[in-house]
C-alpha cells in the first residue's frame, strides 16, 4: 500500500498550487541548472531576434527539480503565454484540439509527463510539431472524413521523468533536449534561504544547511522540509529556524541526516535482516514491505542507488557496506568480503 512521503518527488494537488508562490519567473532568478539555463538562454535570445517561435523543448529529469518551472519561464521570456496539460489527461487525439487550436503564434504548450501519451494522441501530434497543421476526422465508418487545420507556430515544452520510455519518433522532434540533473547542497541552500524569505520565515545559515543537506537535491522536497520546519519552530521555538531546530523537527518527521525516510529505512533493513543483505528481487520486497513495485522502484530505490546504499545486480538488490555503516549493522567477516567482491 502506497502511503505520503516528505521526501518525495511528487507533487500534492495542494503543493502545486503552493509551490506558485516560491518560482522563480525568470531566468535571472533561477539557482542552480547552470548549463540548462544558460542552453534556454541563448536559444530563445536568438528565436526572439528572429522573430519566430522557440523550437520544441524536452525536458527530462527526476521529479521535483524545476521542469514545470522553466517551462512557465521559457513562455515569460518569449513573452507568450502557456497552456499546461499532461499526458494522462488526453485520453484521444480530441482532447488536444481544444489547446493546439487557441494557441497564438509563438505560444507555448507545456505537456507533463509527455511519456504517458497514449499512442493515438502521440501520432496525432507529429503532423502538429512538424508542420502546424493536423488532421480533425469528422464522422465515422464510412462517412470518416479527414479536415485539414492550419496551427499556428507555436512551441511544445515537454516533461519527462523517464526520457526512455519516449518513442524515437517523438524524442525526435525536440530541437531543444535537455537534462535536469538532481541540485548540490550549495545551490538548496541559496533556494531554501530564498523561499524562508518569501515566507517570511527567519532562517540562520546552519538552519538553511540542515534543511538543504536533507533534501536529497531536490527543491521541491526543499521547499516542504522548509514548511515542516517552520510549523515546528512556530509551535516549539521562537519561530526561527537554527541548526538543532531544524534537526529536530526533522528527526520528528522521520527524516535522517542524509534525507532518508522511514521508508528508506524500512527497504534497507528488510534486505539487511530478511534477507541477509540480499540479493532478493523487487517482488519479493515489495510483497514483504506490503507496498507497490512502482513504488519502490520509481520513489525510493534511484535516490539510494545514487549515494551508494543499494546496487542492482543480475541477481537482485544488496545493500552496501555504506547501508551497513549509516543504520549501524555489524558486519561478519564473511559479508565484508562479500561485500568487497561486489563493490
């Protein structure tokens, strides 16, 4: 059973609403992404001294880290405007008649989880990136008649966070490929420091820093540890945010020094303790944590695959001898070596 995670990706109806509030609206505000933003910058400076509409734009990367973002900035910098869906909600070729035809010459069209299209919709939008033009079928059976549209120029801003599952037909339309990449710690603290101020929230350096090394380079996990923090320091403090405020109401939630949840926890130590340090496959896991397989793989296995507690073998999971070290395990001499053989 899936359950809420503070230090999850994933955006809540609420937050997103929220989270309007703490983007950034131009480039220049932007912290962080420095190739990424500098790449947007140049090609729509030289769109706009051409006087034509930006190419099509995919961007592609983890959840939480600013994609929806710099896509309402591309359409602020070219000075258009930009009209947000997502691919699951464009079930049929007719559900994108109604944005592509009320798009005005250089506007923008933000489509979210992009790999999510279903195939009909996907095909139906080629002719409409390649040639502002598609084809509305009136009718059906044998009265099935095809109705040329004319489009104007506009740009398509997509978002993935898996870039893999996108056909090569689509991916290849994208003049502009781009990867956002997971943020340092130094470039969290300037965005929690800069959303405490928009809060109106005070905030020392050390407080900003433990927030920010928490957030598992992610700024909109960022963001929500701010929030918890400060509802803390209200009701337990003075209301600002130091150091040891900001540990424990942290440790309060769940969330360790390097970020990991109880759920992070509750996969290491059942591969450690169940299964020995592994390897065990992630059916098995998931049916012995009662939670789902997508859940496990898409949510908490690629953030301890990237600082070094989890590897994927042919075999399945083990932990690693930094999981052992970070939850406090012993090691056997035999799993030492075992470990060594695989790192």
């Amino acid at each position: 059973m899936s359950r809420e995670r503070l230090v999850s990706g994933e955006a809540t109806p609420e937050e997103k609403e929220m989270n309007w509030a703490l983007r950034p609206h131009s480039l220049d505000e932007v912290i962080g992404q420095r190739e990424v933003v500098e790449s947007l910058r140049i090609a729509i400076a030289a769109a706009k001294q051409r006087g034509e509409a930006l190419d099509h734009v995919l961007l592609s990367g983890p959840p939480g880290l600013g994609k929806t973002t710099l896509a309402a900035i591309t359409a602020i910098e070219m000075g258009k405007q930009i009209t947000m869906t997502s691919g699951p909600a464009l079930e049929r070729p007719a559900d994108l008649m109604g944005p592509l035809v009320n798009l005005k010459e250089g506007d923008v069209l933000f489509i979210d989880e992009i790999h999510r299209l279903p195939r009909p919709v996907e095909e139906f939008l080629y002719p409409a990136m390649e040639d502002f033009k598609v084809n509305f079928t009136l009718d059906k059976g044998l009265y099935t008649k095809p109705l040329p549209f004319k489009l104007e120029k506009f740009t398509l801003v997509g978002a993935t966070t898996r870039a893999g599952m996108l056909t090569t037909p689509l991916r290849e339309r994208f003049g502009i490929r781009l990867q956002v990449d997971f943020y340092p710690v130094e470039d969290l603290v300037r965005i929690v420091k800069r959303s405490a101020q928009l809060l109106n929230v005070p905030l020392d350096e050390e407080g900003a820093h433990e927030i920010a090394r928490r957030a598992r380079g992610t700024p909109r996990i960022a963001n929500r540890l701010l929030r918890r923090v400060r509802d803390y320091a209200e009701v337990k403090a003075d209301g600002r945010i130091t150091q040891a405020v900001a540990d424990e109401a942290l440790r309060l939630e769940g969330v360790d020094a390097l970020g990991l949840d109880r759920l992070d926890h509750a996969l290491l130590c059942t591969i450690i303790e169940t299964y020995d340090g592994g390897p065990v496959g992630i059916e098995a896991l998931a049916a012995t944590l009662n939670e789902d397989r997508d859940t496990l793989e898409d949510m908490v296995e690629p953030y301890l695959l990237r600082i070094g507690f989890l590897a994927r073998t042919p075999q399945g999971r083990r932990t690693t001898r930094k999981a052992y070290e970070h939850l406090g395990y012993p090691l056997s001499k035999a799993m030492s070596e075992q470990l060594r053989l695989i790192e």
